[in-house]
C-alpha cells in the first residue's frame, strides 16, 4: 500500500494491513507484560530481603543492559530472520519468566538472569521497528511510527494499573505466571501473523561484536545519517532532566501529588502531538514544521525560572512535550539515508543513543538540583534543548 506525499496517512489505511495490526497488538502485549514484570519482581525481591536499594535495582535491570546489548549486540537484527528473532526473544522471555515464578532463585541470581536476558532486548526491538517500513510504506509509515510511540505510553500506563491490581489479587508470583502468558500470546501473534523474511544482511566477517562495532562506527562516520541521528538523540532528550527533578519542584509547591499531574502533564502532550502532528498536517509541512517543532520543546520550559504554579506548571510541559512529534519529520529522511541492509542495527541505534542521553540528562539534571533551585534546573534544561535545535537548524530542516 502507497500513500501519496500530498496528503497524510489515515488510520484507517494504517490499521488495514494485516501485518501491521499484528505488530501494533503484539507491540502491546510486550509492553504491558514487560511493565507487571518490572513491577513482581521489584515487589518480590523487596519482600524478600527488605531493601529499597534491590528494589529499586529489580525495577531497573530490565532496562540497564539495553545499552550495552546496542554497543555489542545490534548485527545480529539484521544477520538473522526478523520474526525467528523477534518470536526467539519472546520465547527466551518466557523461559525467564517462569523460572523467576517457580522461586528457586535466589534475589541476585534473579537480578542476573533478567539482566542477561534484557541484553537481548534492544536486537528484538530494532528487528520489530525495521520491519515497519517493509509493511507500512510512504506515509503510512511515518503514522505507524507514530502510533507505537503512542502505543507505547498508553500501554505502560495500563501495564502500571494491571500490575498494581494483580499484585493485590494474586500477589508477585501469581503475576509473573500471568507475564509468562503475556510472553506467549505476543510470540503466538508474531509467528502466525508475520510473514517468513530473509536476514537484511549476511555476516560480515567476525562475530556480532565485532560486526556491530564496525556498522555503528560506519553510520557514525556517514556525515548525514550522523547528523540526523544526532538530531533524534538530542533536543528532546534533554528535556528528561527537567523531569528528573519535578518531584523536589513538586514538594516546593506544597500541593499533593502534584509530580504526578506534571509527569501526567508531560505524557499527555507527547501523545496529543504525536496525534495531531502525524493523523493532522500533510507530510510535506510536517517536515518543514521540524525544526519549529524542536524548538517548542525548549521555549516553554524557560518561563519555570519564574516558578509557576501548579497548573500553569502542567500546561507548560505539556506544550513543550507536544514538540517531540518534531520526530515524525524525521523518520522518512532517516529511512532513506541509512543502508536497507543495516536498517534494523541503524534504528537499534536510535534506540540506544537516546537512552544514553536521557540517562546522562537525569544524572546531570539530578546534580544541578543539589546547588539550583529546580524551576532554575528546569528552566536550565529548556536552554540546553534550544541550543541542540539551534546548533542542529540546518539537519532539521528539509532539503530543498
């Protein structure tokens, strides 16, 4: 199917390739099972050694080795068949899942194991999004990109909100048995929905690492798929240092559960962006609205010097989030420039570069707050994202 540049994709055209509905759903059902896991284990492993740090360290090792699975691990999205890959991962998930259910591990060796496991993570992830322009194609793309974006944030609320119910219903054991199933039903959805694909790629010589060294350096080193990277990874992601600080931000207004309503804040404009941006505007002034788009993200942060109040506060981040949809002008420009061979590795990139900066933002904007006063820390991470857009202006901007 081939939606035509003068106007933008609808979700009807979207939703009506069968392949598609098959990500999108299984995409879903990771996600939310994914989240119930986090949630067990942080539970069950506090339950059983009464520390906030292991705790908080079970929440997390989920997600820690996605970075190093995407420094080391990223060829093999490209030298294997995407769907035995993305089918494998959910089997090896449900193999994890059980085995923490059974309880015969010990807290650190469950640690390890979903570690080890998570490294894995970030090849399934580049092999599902390398397989969307192959089933979604024109602009029609550019709006399935979007819909898993939004997929993403809808699902892990949910994910929250069925963890904490099944929690109380059958405890942490009983909810890793239900993950186990969630892992099931995603590989079911991708093995019998998903049709059988070749590797992009055949084995450059040498093993994975090595291989997934040498394609990250020559992507780096392309002038434009570097810059368009560079553009993906950094006005937005710097942003998550302000909300790494909205909590102390929060207990400065003295109003409860007021970090809440601006996290919320701050979700709810990315989605309505993402939304509007992606169903509402024509791909051509989509992608000469980027750079505008990127800069809204920082101009509204500015105005937390002042200090504002709780609603003003929300409105303003949500304003400023709804400049991530600058992303959707990008994914089409990004397509074209990176090898089909080394798409899946490429977009496993993207994924891995903007954990990395958002890490390093919530670190820096966590440091800050010790000598700043959060809205100035805010207000600080405002600027750093207006000086990425303004330094990174000419790769926003479309070609003529």
């Amino acid at each position: 199917m081939t939606v035509t540049d003068t106007r933008p994709a609808t979700y009807r055209d979207v939703f009506a390739v069968a392949e598609f509905r098959v990500l999108f759903g299984s995409f879903g059902v990771f996600l939310i099972g994914e989240t119930v896991k986090m949630l067990a284990l942080s539970v069950l492993v506090y339950e059983r050694t009464g520390s906030g740090l292991l705790a908080a360290l079970a929440y997390v090792t989920g997600f820690l080795p996605h970075a190093f699975g995407g420094v080391f691990l990223l060829a093999l999205a490209d030298r294997w068949p995407p769907r035995a890959l993305i089918v494998g991962y959910d089997l090896l998930r449900f193999a994890m899942v059980v085995v923490l259910a059974l309880g015969v591990l010990s807290p650190g060796a469950m640690l390890g194991l979903v570690a080890v496991v998570g490294l894995f993570g970030p090849v399934s992830s580049a092999a599902r999004t390398a397989l969307l322009p192959e089933v979604l194609h024109g602009d029609a793309y550019v709006l399935g990109r979007s819909l898993l974006t939004v997929a993403a944030g809808g699902t892990q609320v949910a994910g929250f909100a069925l963890g904490g119910l099944l929690l109380g219903l059958v405890g942490p054991y009983g909810a890793l048995w239900l993950t186990a199933v969630t892992c099931g039903l995603s590989a079911l959805l991708v093995r019998v929905g998903l049709a059988a694909r070749p590797p992009r790629a055949r084995p450059g010589g040498g093993n994975a690492v090595r291989e997934t060294w040498r394609v990250n350096r020559a992507l780096l080193a392309d002038r434009r798929v570097r810059g368009l990277l560079l553009a993906q990874w950094l006005p937005g992601s710097v942003l998550v240092g302000a909300e790494g600080v909205a909590v102390p931000y929060a207990a400065g207004l003295g109003v409860e559960a007021s970090a809440g309503v601006l996290l919320m804040a701050a979700a709810f404009g990315m989605l309505v962006g993402d939304l509007l941006v992606g169903r509402f505007v024509a791909p051509a002034r989509r992608e000469a609205w980027t750079p505008w788009l990127a800069l809204l993200l920082g101009v509204p942060m500015l105005a937390f010097v002042a200090r504002p109040a709780l609603w003003p506060a929300a409105a303003l981040f949500a304003v400023a989030t709804a400049g991530f949809a600058y992303q959707l002008g990008l994914a089409r420009r990004f397509l074209d420039a990176v090898p089909e061979e080394r798409r899946g590795q490429a977009f496993g990139l993207v994924s891995t570069g903007l954990m990395a900066v958002q890490g390093l933002a919530a670190a820096a904007g966590g440091a800050l707050s010790e000598v700043l006063a959060p809205g100035t820390v805010m207000a600080l991470a405002g600027v750093a994202s207006l000086v990425a857009t303004l330094t990174l202006w000419r790769v926003l901007t479309p070609p003529r």
